[in-house]
C-alpha cells in the first residue's frame, strides 16, 4: 500500500458497516442461478481511537462476479454527529473487467476498470499492485533514509485452546494466533508490534464448502485478472483489517523483510475450519529511529492562538484547543490498548438462487463517472 493516511481514511471509511443488511431490490424479469450468500457483522475499533465504526456486509458470488452490499454507521463521538449512516454497495465483474461501485441513497453509481479508478491528478494509483513501477515511483527512497531497522525477532505461533461453543447457530472451536515482531536500528532502539487474534472456527459442512468453492474460484480470476498475488494471512484476517495491517505494518517494511513474515504466517495452515468469528487486535510500542522522543515532543508542544484573523481567527482557535484537549485525552485513554481492533462475525453462509440483476446497476440508477 503506498500513502497510508489516504489508504487509511478510506479503509476506516469503507470498511465497516452497520445494522441489518437491507436486502438490495432487483428486476424481477431476470432469470436467477444459484449463487453463494455470506452475511457478516463488522466491528472497527478505529485506528488509535479514530473513525470506530460498526455495520453489516451481504456478500453474493458467482464465479465471475460478486455484489458486496455494506450498511454502515460511525460510532465514535464525533464522528456519529459528523456523518450519518451510509448504504453502498459494490459489484466486481471478472468477465466484463468492470467495478461498479453503488450509492444506494442517491441511486448513483460509477464504473471503473476492475483493479479501481484512477486516483486525481498528483496522487498515486492505488490500484497499482506491489511491486508495480508506479508503487516503486510512489514509494520513498529507503537509501536516503538516515535511520533503518532491521528484523530482531520474528515469533508467530497458532494454539488451539480445546474450547468449544456454538457461535451465531455454527458449532465452533476456538483457536489463538500471536506474532510478536522486533524491529530494531543502529542504535538498540525497538519498535514492537504484536498481533492477538482470537478465532472461532466451525467444521466445513457440505454447504460452507460450496459456498467457499464459489468464493475461492471468484478470488482467483479477480487476483488474475487484476495481476495481484494472495496473502496467507487473508485466510484468517477480514479484508478491510488486512489493508490496515497491509499499510502500517507490512507496507512499512522493506521486501525481504516482509517476506519473512509472510513465510511465519504460513503457520495458519494449522488452524482447522472456517472462520466464523474473528477478533484482532494490534498492538504497537515505537521507539526506533527517535520515534518515541519525537511523539513526547510532539504531546509537548504548545500553538499560539491566531489573532491574525480577528474575532473569527480567536474563535476558530478556540475551536482547534477545544479539539486539541479532546485528542489529548482520547490518546490517553488509548495508552496500553491495541492502536487497532477489529471484530467480524459470519451470520449466513449459503448457497441460494438470486437474480442476474444483482450483479449490474439498477436501471433507474444514474451513472456519476465512467472512467
């Protein structure tokens, strides 16, 4: 992933969803096949307490094609009084090479090639895969860099805890996953990132396994056709939470070093089941290259009030104190918790009959952009 503020604003934004799922409205004058269904439920603790959100996503797939609907809301503080809940929708079409992506409140939606849109003039093309020249050209220069770290301590283990309970009408048993990273510079100085997650998985019944078939065959002709490559741990972390660990964590890194633990995660494999309820919860504590003097500096620092701009400059900096204390005390309340959470939950795995018409644009939508 390459700017991370823009990936994480809009993985936070997109990426969780809230309430029950309305189901999306079709032409009933198309024919229907069988097409595997996943519902789910998403929590988001937000990134260091920002943009916490909850919601529902209605997956449908076929083997060329998939429709994800999302019912979102915001849960923070300010947020939920800054933006109401949100209703979108997705449809990515393998055989066509086309993304729509769907405002279901103003019945608007914008296509673009299946890897995304084009990002605005002066940002980088996020749909570019790893390793693209675009990424290359985006990425910053690690040579010129004065301060590097190198990988110390690399431990991931997978335990089955032999609990057992029934999670959302699934039999399921519980399985814990800890990976403890060490990155340290020239000058003994650590950063320590730790991921926990605990998931519960069910045994694949001859439904799951269908409905995983349709998935999987999905997967791979949008991975082909995209030119992008899987991760080992997709099978076990939700997507949206993959990105953020993908930006902050992985994308941080330098190859060999990512590789490496990506080769750790492979341990995953021992986890037996389906995943049906996923709690992560990522843990960090910076301290290399100067980073925990630079974030003490940073907390000290104090901003003069502006009076260049009369009355209106004086209200505008009380405003910015004003929200300046309640960062402050949301960073204080945030010491010793995980800097990032996230909670999935599958309520519905099955294959159904439903209709073409889910997998295009309603006709009495009105198409924004086509790009």
């Amino acid at each position: 992933m390459k700017k991370w503020g823009l990936v994480l604003f809009s993985v936070l934004i997109l990426g969780a969803e809230l309430g029950a799922c309305s189901k999306p409205v079709v032409e009933e004058t198309f024919p229907t096949h069988p097409t595997a269904v996943m519902e789910s439920y998403l929590r988001n603790f937000g990134f260091k307490g920002m943009f916490a959100s909850e919601g529902t996503e209605v997956v449908n797939t076929r083997e060329e094609m998939q429709r994800m609907d999302h019912e979102f809301k915001f849960t923070g503080a300010v947020m939920k009084h800054l933006s109401g809940p949100s209703s979108a929708a997705s449809i990515a079409r393998v055989d066509k090479n086309l993304l729509w992506q769907l405002d279901k409140k103003g019945k608007t939606y914008t296509e673009c090639p299946l890897g995304g849109c084009p990002p605005p003039p002066g940002q980088p093309d996020l749909s570019k895969p790893e390793g693209s020249e675009q990424e290359k050209t985006d990425r910053p220069n690690r040579s010129e860099s004065t301060c590097s770290t190198v990988l110390t301590k690399n431990d991931f283990s997978v335990k089955s805890t032999g609990q057992k309970r029934v999670v959302n009408g699934f039999d399921a048993e519980e399985y814990q996953i800890t990976w403890l990273v060490v990155m340290e510079d020239p000058q003994k100085m650590k950063d320590t990132n730790t991921l926990n997650l605990n998931i519960w998985t069910t045994p694949e019944n001859s439904e799951i396994r269908e409905v995983l078939k349709v998935q999987e065959a999905f997967h791979r002709a949008y991975l082909q056709k995209i030119g992008m490559t899987d991760s080992p741990l997709g099978k076990v972390v939700p997507e949206e939470a993959l990105n953020i660990l993908s930006a902050y964590f992985l994308g941080a890194m330098g190859e060999k070093e990512r590789q490496s633990l990506l080769r750790a995660a492979k341990e995953i494999e021992k986890i037996k089941g389906y995943p049906i309820s996923t709690k992560l919860e990522w843990y960090a504590d910076a301290k290399a290259c100067g980073r925990g003097e630079q974030q003490k500096a940073e907390k000290k620092e104090e901003k003069g009030m502006d009076l260049s701009g009369g009355v209106g400059g004086i209200v505008s900096g009380l405003i910015g104190k004003s929200v300046e204390k309640k960062m402050d005390e949301k960073a204080k309340e945030a010491e010793g918790k995980p800097i990032f959470g996230y909670v999935q939950e599958i309520k519905v795995m099955k294959v159904q009959s439903a209709s073409d018409g889910l997998f295009q644009p309603p006709a009495d939508y009105k198409l924004a952009n086509r790009k």
